[in-house]
C-alpha cells in the first residue's frame, strides 16, 4: 500500500494572467507531486458558485465566485503521500501577507482574493472537488 493521495488544485485567474501555470506546476512537480489531470477552463460564475457553495453564507461569496469565473483557471489532479496537507503547507496562508517564505501565495499572492492558487482542504473535499472538474 503506498498511501497515495489526491487533492485539487487551481491556478486563479490572477496567475494564469500573469503566465505563472507553468511555474506554479514546475513547484508542485519539484515538491514531489505528480500533476495526474489537468486542464484550462474558464468557468461560469454558476459553475463557481456550486464548487464554492461551502461558502456561500461567508461575507465573500459573492466576490470569490465572481473572482474565479473572470478569467481562465488551470485545474489540475495532484498525486502524492499526504497530498492534501502538503499542498496546504505549499500555498500558505490565505493572505499572501501572512503567508511563509517559499509557498506560492508569499511568491505569488497579490491580495487575500487575488492568493493565486487552491486547493483542497480536506481529503473528504478533494473528492469532491476533483468530481467536480474531472467528472469522467
């Protein structure tokens, strides 16, 4: 058994604009995950508002789907022992102010919406999460 696990990420708007995927991707690939699925979509802000619908009681709902769907996203399948929580670790904090040196939001982030990146915060959501963009 070698506990591999998977977890969704997304490259937002902000960095795809910026050209930053195929860095972003060349972080993961240095960190040890291997990149299973990925694709570039741009969503509709309906599309956004289900994958973020956990959200949806939250002061910035509105602006998180209206963020996400402006612009072309990279999403992609990322494989690893203990996925989820690496990749965390790799993002950093929600605010790339408060985010530590070497993860992608300090590197990377403009602002706590505009942070660049996602990713699953649960294995229990990557599931979900990955269903969401790869229903097969």
């Amino acid at each position: 058994m070698n506990n591999l696990e998977q977890t969704l990420s997304i490259i937002k708007p902000d960095a795809v604009e910026r050209n930053l995927d195929n860095e972003i991707k060349e972080i993961f690939r240095k960190k040890g995950f291997s990149i299973k699925k990925e694709k570039k979509i741009q969503i509709e802000k309906s599309e956004a508002e289900k994958f973020y619908k956990v959200h949806e009681t939250k002061p910035f709902y509105n602006d998180l789907c209206a963020y996400l769907s402006s612009g072309p996203i990279v999403v992609m399948v990322l494989e690893k022992k203990n996925a989820v929580l690496e990749n965390r670790e790799l993002m950093g904090s929600t605010n790339p102010k408060d985010a530590a040196e070497g993860t992608i939001r300090k590197k990377y982030g403009i602002s706590i919406d505009k942070n660049s990146i996602h990713g699953s915060d649960s294995l229990e959501n990557a599931v979900i999460e990955i269903d969401f963009f790869f229903r097969d």
